[in-house]
C-alpha cells in the first residue's frame, strides 16, 4: 500500500482550531439573534408562535450542532495526540 497513513499533527492543530472559531461565531449569532428575537417590537400570534415555538426550535438545532462540532473537535485532538505519540 503506498502513501502516507496517519495524519499531520500541524494540520490537525489547524483544523481544531477552526473548528473552534465556527463554535465561537454560531454561539455568538445565536446570542445576537435571541437578544434581537427578545427585544423586537412584534405583537401578535404570528409573533408568539415564533418567539415562543420557532425560535427555541431553531436555538435547540444550533445547540445541537454546536455540541456535535464540539464532539468533533474532541475527536480530532484524540486523534491528533494518537497520531504525535505514534510519531514519537
């Protein structure tokens, strides 16, 4: 079998960390949209059905997306720490 097998610590490094900026700016969207959700002037059932139903939805679908890029992230730093003792 040819090529390389593993992987390179730098990148790895370097896609953790992107994937910690993509966490940090959905939680920081997700703060600007509630708090503008929060403070809109909007009355009306078409206003309460969104601010009390669709909205919470959305933030429970972007908390869960937030937690798998935080279960991937955990993943590839496993793997990243493997693959540097591995190479030691």
């Amino acid at each position: 079998m040819a090529g390389m097998l593993g992987s390179d610590p730098q990148d790895m490094a370097e896609l953790i960390s992107k994937l910690g900026t993509a966490i940090d700016q959905i939680q920081s969207a997700m703060g600007t949209l509630d708090g503008k959700v929060n403070s809109v002037n909007w009355k009306g059932p078409d206003a309460e059905r969104f601010k009390g139903t669709q909205w919470p939805q959305s933030k429970q679908q972007l908390n869960r997306v937030i937690n798998d890029l935080n279960d991937v992230k955990t993943l590839v730093n496993r793997q990243k720490s493997e693959q540097e003792r591995a190479s030691a």
